[in-house]
C-alpha cells in the first residue's frame, strides 16, 4: 500500500502582513487561513454590501473608492466583486455584492457566498467590513471556500490562499475548529482508496481521540466474529485489508454526571465495487467517497469535543472494504447479524446496510438518548432530492423539524423522508428474518432506512441521514470533491440543545 510521505514544512512572507513570516507547513491546514484580531499588522478591508446600499453612506469608503465604484457604475448584486485601487494604483480593498441577502449557497443567508472571496481575491490579509450583521457567518463561509486538495500536487500547496482577520467579538476557537472539522472531512473523502482503508480510518479515529483526551478501541479482523459483528466481517473478508468496529468514547472533562449520551454511528465503506454484483466502471469512479459517513462523523464529532459540548460521546465506525474475492459474500448468502437476526443477501451493493446494522446493534443495547447514523447508503436518495440535499429519517418530528430548520439557516441543508411503516412488509424474506434490499426498484432510500431501523429498539431518539458526500462542482462553500454533509447542521442543533 502507498504511503503518504508529508510535505516539507515552508516559509513566506504573506502580502499585507509587514514582512512578517507565515509557517505555511503542508498540507495547508485551516488555521493558517484566519488571523486573530492582534496578529495582523496591516489587513486590506473588503465591504459586503446588499443589493440596494448607498455607496456614499458606507462606512469606511473613501472618496477614492466611492468615486471608483461609481465610474464602474458598481450594483452590489449577488457575487459581484471589484477590487479598489488606491491613489497610487496600488491594493486597497475590495466589495462585494451579498444581493439580497437570501441568496446563500445552496441556501441561508448571502454572507454564506463570501465563501467566493479567498478563491478569488489577491493573496494578503484581509478583514470584513461594511453593514453586514453576520459577518461571524462570512468568516465561516471564508474558511470553507479556501479549502484545496493539493496532496498530489507536485508542486504541494502552491501559493498561501488570502487571509482573513476574524471579527472582534466572535469565538475564534469556535470558527476555527467547525472549519478544521469540515476541511478533516473533506481531506478523509478525497482521498484516493489507495490511501484510505479501515487502517487510515482508525488512524483517523485515535489522532482525533489522542486531541481531545478521548479513547479507542478496534475490533479487526477475524475478532470480529469471536466478538459477533458477523455482517461487519461478511462484507469487509474479500478484502486483504481487514474489517473493524471503531468505537471512541469521550466525555467532556468536569461535565455532569447527568449528561445526555449522543452517538454518532459512520458507514466506513472505504471503497465500494459492489461486490459480487458488480457496479458498472462509472458507477465506481467515486466511490472512494463510500466512506463519506465515517468521515461526516468524524467531523462532527471534532465540533462536540473541540468546542466542549457536555454530552457523553459515543463514536461508532464501521469500517470495511467490499471487494470481490472467491471469500466474497455472495446474493442469496444468508448472514446473521448481532442481534440475532438472519439476513437474506438479496444485492451484494446493499453492503452498507449490513456493517451499519452490527454497530446499531451495539450502540442500541447501551439506551443512549440521541443515536444518529451518517451514511452514503442509497442512489434512491439521490434520485429523490438530488446531490446537494441529503434525506434525513426519524420518527421525532420535532427533532427533525429543528433539522430541517437549522440545515437551512445555516447552508448545510437536509430534508425529512418517512420511515413508511407501509413498506416495512417489503423487506421479509421466505427463508430467514429479512432481505437487506426490497426486489422493486422503489422507495430505496425509505427501505434500506427501514432496515437500519429494525436494529434499533432501545434509543429514545434515533435519526437516519442518507447523504452523498460529494460536491458536483465548484461553489462559494468549496471546491468539487468530498464533501461532509449535515456535519454542520447536526452539531447546531445538538449545540443548542446543550446550551439551553
């Protein structure tokens, strides 16, 4: 297997920053994008104006500036950015249009499209300026838009992207750590298979838990079944890179005795051909990202320990590689699952399912208060709501109405499908307890939710979200690629929760 071999540590003098010397050591890492309000010596201002605001009435423009715009005859409209020149022609600054300020990407706010900025303007140290209320929200939107996947670059990282002094009153550490969390994800699902198997995925898991104080323990292999997760090793044994349960467990130091327990459980399908019934070649192209839930709840677990939430943690990792193998399982095998129920294998691509039941399995005999699986389990999903909105599943409808509602108000947004009892009948079998796939091509993403449900009994909330991990292309909150969906938007909420 190759290994990674780290860039060299390296040194430049950023623009803007009076000669001082940035460590820029590779990989770029989020930190180094985001200067502290007493770092910074000199910083350029760029204004966010909304569609309709008075140039000569914003605070801080110059009259240079002011006149500049208006030989441009400059409309803030949404994404529109101009560079300002001083007297001298050199750099002054920049504005940008938030347009109406609803139009954030995919949706939220328009301070979300500031996001647009550290891939567009000239590198420097910068700072938000102008009206804008939620300039904390395009700081975040800053941090997620400079993110790049430049490990197989050979010219490494290249050029430091702009800097950004974070506003005054904000919580840096905070901002710091939700975007080191999303880039952790991102870097996770980029990269290659070769490069990321369950093995990295439990490296992944013990450099977080050695961070935050937390530990991990790993079940491999054939252990798997001396300690009955029989579907986790039926999927992962074709493989020559051994299957494994991760499980980490962190509780917030001096937190209450009565904190609420959260488990977070990832499907950690590391590289997905389908098995035996085989994808075709494009169905295969990206599917390094299979593992997209393991790394979304890898993420939002950074967020719960790096900004102290007092919650007792519980984080699951199913990890496996479904390969094709004369030991691979085969359709119409039939696997018994920890719980004790017999599963008949009717599509060997319905893996991810089987390594997600084990650990439900586990996590449930424990009665933890929320419970919620992150997955990239179906196409159906897809079909049903398209790339940028992942399904989310749950019998509370208040909790996923909060879903729902802070997924959109933040620009990480998910959308409740139904547990439909009616179709629950569609996964038995003839000859053992259930089939992991319903025989019709319809309502796959209600089913395979179903499934996972049956191995949840004992939870007082359980959610579901079926996401596609992935970015189709460039926007303001990243480039194409990797991309970890609902991270964001499950930690709000259970933020929020913990907080009031």
């Amino acid at each position: 297997m190759k290994k990674s071999t780290a860039l060299p540590a390296k040194t430049v003098s950023a623009p803007n920053s009076g000669g001082k010397k940035v460590d820029t050591a590779g990989p770029l890492e989020a930190a180094h994008i985001f200067l502290k309000p007493a770092d910074a010596q000199a910083v350029l201002p760029v204004w966010l104006l909304r569609d309709g605001a008075d140039l000569a009435s914003a605070g801080g423009l110059d009259t240079y500036s002011k006149a500049w715009l208006k030989s441009l005859n400059y409309k803030p409209t949404a994404r529109k950015q101009v560079l300002l020149p001083d007297a001298n022609g050199d750099l002054a600054g920049a504005v940008f249009g938030l347009g109406d300020g609803t139009s954030g990407d995919p949706c939220g706010p328009s301070e979300l499209l500031a996001g647009l900025l550290p891939q567009n303007l000239p590198a420097g140290d910068y700072r938000l300026a102008g009206p804008s209320k939620q300039v904390e929200t395009a700081a975040l939107a800053w941090g997620l838009g400079a993110y790049r996947f430049r490990r197989y670059k050979s010219g490494g990282d290249g050029a430091p992207p702009p800097r950004l002094q974070l506003p005054d009153g904000s919580d840096h550490d905070a901002l710091i750590n939700t975007v080191e969390a999303i880039w952790m994800g991102r870097d996770l699902i980029n990269t290659p298979a070769s490069d990321c198997g369950p093995d990295e995925l439990e490296a992944a898991a013990r450099a977080l838990a050695k961070r935050h104080g937390a530990t991990v323990s790993v079940i491999a292999g054939d252990d798997l079944l001396k300690q009955n997760f029989p579907m986790i090793h039926a999927v992962g044994r074709a493989s020559p890179r051994s299957p494994r349960l991760i499980d980490l467990n962190w509780k917030k130091p001096g937190g209450s005795a009565n904190a609420r327990s959260i488990t977070l459980v990832g499907k950690g399908i590391t590289f997905d051909t389908g098995g035996l019934d085989i994808k075709p070649a494009s169905g295969m192209l990206i599917m390094k990202k299979d593992m997209g839930g393991a790394a979304t709840a890898l993420a939002v677990a950074h967020m719960i320990m790096g900004q102290g939430l007092d919650v007792k943690l519980r984080l699951l990792i199913a990890a496996a590689e479904n390969s094709i193998s004369g030991d691979a399982f085969r359709p119409g095998d039939i696997l018994t699952s920890r719980s004790g129920k017999t599963v008949e294998i009717g599509n060997t691509d319905a893996e991810g399912r089987l390594v997600l039941a084990d650990a439900l399995a586990l996590a449930d005999a424990d009665s933890p208060d929320t419970m919620i699986t992150f997955a990239t389990l179906t196409g159906a999903a897809r079909t049903a709501l398209g790339p940028d909105l992942p399904a989310l599943f749950t019998d509370d409808a208040a909790f996923g109405e909060t879903l729902m509602r802070t997924g959109q108000a933040i620009g990480d947004p998910v959308w409740r499908l139904p547990f439909w009892n009616g179709y629950d009948k569609h996964l038995d079998s003839d000859i053992a307890d259930m089939n992991n796939v319903w025989e019709t091509p319809f309502a796959g993403a209600i089913t395979a939710a179903l499934f996972l449900r049956r191995f949840v009994k004992n939870t007082r909330r359980f959610a579901h979200l079926d996401l596609y991990g992935w970015r189709t292309s460039s926007r303001p909150l990243g480039p194409k690629g990797g991309e970890p969906q609902t991270a964001r938007t499950v930690f709000e909420v259970l933020k929020s929760e913990t907080t009031s």
